[in-house]
C-alpha cells in the first residue's frame, strides 16, 4: 500500500510517521503524511509526543526526548551516513530519500523496529555503543531486504531478517573490519545453537521455512531461527558462489528486480540460479548429486583421518540421506563406543528417514556400549515411536545382552537407493 495521512494533534505534540514526505500546517495543527512507494501495512507506523529533532547526516536526523537528544545525537553524528554510504555501494542506492530514528521511551516493546523512513528504536540501547551499532545498522540493511523487498507471508520471513542481518555483516565488514563482524557472528551462532538445544530440532519454529499450523504462534517467528539461520542459509548461497563480491552483485541485481513487491523464497532461488549458470549446469540445486560430488572428493580418504574430521562428514551424509556411504557410517559405529562420537550420529539418524538403519546398527553393537550410553541411545532411538516400537528385552533392549535376533528392515546401501531431486530450499544448512 502506499498513500498518504492526516493527523491532527494538539499544540506542542510532534507526530512523526513512516512516509517520504510530510507537512505540518501549524493554524489547523494537522501532519500530512506521504509515502510514495507501495510498502505492506506492516510497515506503516506512527508516534507522537515530546519529540525535538537534531541533523546527524546530509539526509538524516534523530529525534528523540529533549533529555536524549544530545546523547542520541552525539553517538550517531556521522556515522549512519557511513553506513548508507556503505550500504549502497554493495546493494544500489538507497531509495527512502531520509533516513531517521526516533528514540522511544522503555515502554516500547521491541528493540528496533525498521520502518521505511524512520527507524524505531528503543531508548535503552543508547546506553551501549555496541549494540547501538549492530541494531542501527540491521535496520539499515533492512531498506534492502524487507522494506524494499519484503517476505510475502510470514512463513517466509527469514527472507527479510536473514536477508537482512547477512546485509548488516556486509556493511559491518566494510566500515569496521572482518574482526568485528566475526566476533558478533560467533555470539549470535552461539546463541542460535543454545535456543536449538532449548527448543529441540523439531520445534515448529525452528525450520527456517515455518509453517502456520494450528498451533503455531506467528509472533514467535521473531526468533534466533529467523535471524541466525536465515543468515546461514545466504551465507551458504554466497559460499556456492565462491566470491563475496559478485553475492553482493546478486543481492543488487536481485533487489533492482524485485524491489515494491513481496516474494516468496523459490524468487530468491530461481534469481540465484538465473544469476549464476554455472552452479545451474552443476545442478547445485539437486543434493543427491551435489553430495556424490563431495563424496567422490573425501569418502576415499577417511580411513586416514581420525575421528574429528570423520564424525563431521558422516553427519553430512546422514542429514542428507546418502545411501551409498552408510556403511562407513555402521563403520564408524562398531568402532567408536565414545558418547562425544556416537551421540551426535544417532539423534542426526533419528531425525530422518533413517530410524530404521539406526534400530539396526544398535542392536548389533549395543553389547559393547557403556549401559549409561546405551540407555541414552534408547532414548534417542525412542523418540517419536509408538509404544509398540519401543525396544525390549526381547528385542534386544537395556536388558539384552545378545546381538542380531532383531527382525528390523534392511536398508539397501547401494545405488539403488531412492534419490531424488531436491529444491535448495531443502538443504540443511546446518550439515
């Protein structure tokens, strides 16, 4: 939507709004608001109160209390053009005309909140130059990546954060240095492996493409998985690519195509592969070919490598279904009785369609596990399963001591192992 406002206010009440143009006519006390660009009614805000401005830049100013003003002024004097300057150098000129920040008292209920125009943010943050920085400069990605371009459904939202807060390291490592960018990377992973561990892999809200079911609160999309995970997933596209630069030259293209419209995460990827051919003609967006590649590459030489570096690569074929290469997966798991090793591989089993080749390799080489190990595999293994399916003494459960008298289906190892197409989306960027 786009259009314009009036509001009428009493004298001494400044009222600010998300629009590129706007007047005051100060005898009938009346704002007029425009906004010429068609943004979603997301993004459409307003506030009045006790607000006075001050000129940090050629095309911004804060504004902010009078008790705040010199504060806010004296922390962002200069730097947020650097950051538009930054900003439009990786991703095309900015298109909002100003760019503001109003500084709202405790109560608001959010940190940032990145309305075309004018930025709200909370007051609170101003008492640190750190997350000053990082929260201005992710709203200011944002008049790329989901202003600009924005997430047709909410389902799709990582497309705007995780657009958004890859944009922000951008500009970070442009105008602060690699350093910087890294250290608050590795903070927020850290946090977004935390919020896993909490909430468990098969939390609704955990997929980076979430789906509304009954159930599912769309306000908690406002999560670690959003922000983090879509990072890491366009983090992954711009590793395929294999030059920052020229992922930066996609995100351009990209936003000059889509920009004033709501897109769906399959835009992104058919404008990813369209940009970069080659990666088509590599059929990157097939996995099954794509881990037959990394296969041929490292299956050979793991057997003399140790067990650090075989774990990492076993996860990837587990979490991507790679049949050919389970049995240095069963390998690994007659030959390392360690939790640090065999944990990780059975809850990656378990949470596919490889349960079954799981029940099987326990059942096999549970006689030589640590009982404490093995009553914490069960639980893995049980996970999810009716009570019909649940191991017993008779099949080979905490109690039982003897090895192959389990009737569990087979898993065919070779080439004929079902495979088939899958979209990037699908990618576990995790792996």
């Amino acid at each position: 939507m786009g259009g314009a406002s009036h509001v009428q206010a009493p004298s001494g009440v400044q009222v600010l709004m998300s629009a590129t143009k706007s007047t005051y006519v100060e005898e009938e006390g009346v704002y007029h608001f425009h906004m010429e660009h068609p943004v979603p009614a997301y993004l459409v805000a307003l506030v009045a109160g006790d607000l006075q401005p001050a000129d940090i830049g050629p095309r911004s100013r804060v504004w902010a209390e009078p008790c705040l003003l010199s504060m806010a002024t004296s922390k962002l004097s200069g730097v947020v053009e650097q950051w538009l300057s930054a900003a439009e150098r990786l991703y095309g000129p900015y298109m909002w005309g100003r760019y503001d920040i109003v500084f709202l008292p405790p109560s608001f209920p959010i940190v940032a909140m990145e309305n075309p125009c004018l930025t709200f943010v909370i007051s609170s943050i101003l008492e640190c130059d750190e997350f000053l920085v990082i929260d201005v400069i992710h709203e200011v990605a944002h008049s790329w990546f989901g202003n600009a371009v924005t997430n047709a459904t909410w389902e799709e939202m990582w497309l705007s954060e995780g657009l958004a807060t890859y944009a922000q390291r951008r500009i970070t490592t442009e105008t602060y240095g690699a350093a910087f960018t890294c250290l608050e990377t590795a903070f927020r992973l850290d946090a977004l492996h935390r919020q896993m561990k909490l909430l468990g892999e098969d939390s609704p809200v955990s997929k980076l493409q979430v789906k509304l079911e009954p159930g599912v609160n769309p306000s908690h999309l406002m999560n670690l998985f959003t922000y983090e995970k879509g990072y890491c997933f366009v983090y992954y596209l711009s590793q395929l690519c294999g030059d920052p630069q020229r992922f930066d030259d996609f995100l351009r293209a990209y936003v000059e195509k889509y920009k004033f419209t709501s897109v769906v995460a399959q835009d992104l990827l058919d404008s990813f592969l369209s940009f970069f051919p080659e990666l088509k003609e590599q059929s990157v967006d097939c996995r099954a070919e794509v881990v037959m590649s990394l296969s041929k590459c490292y299956s050979s030489l793991l057997d003399s490598m140790n067990a650090e570096i075989r774990i990492r690569w076993l996860q990837i074929v587990v979490r991507n279904d790679y049949y050919p290469d389970l049995h240095r997966v069963r390998r690994f798991l007659e030959s390392q009785m360690s939790r640090m090793y065999t944990i990780p591989l059975y809850e990656d089993l378990c949470t596919g369609a490889l349960k079954s080749f799981a029940l099987e390799v326990f059942y096999q080489t549970q006689g030589r596990l640590h009982p404490n190990l093995r009553r914490t595999i069960q639980q893995i293994l049980t996970q999810g399963l009716g009570p019909s399916a649940e191991p017993s003494a008779e099949q080979g459960g905490a109690g039982a001591e003897a090895e192959g008298d389990v009737d569990t289906p087979a898993l065919l190892l070779g080439d004929e192992a079902p495979s088939s197409a899958i979209a990037l989306r699908d990618v576990n960027v995790s792996a």
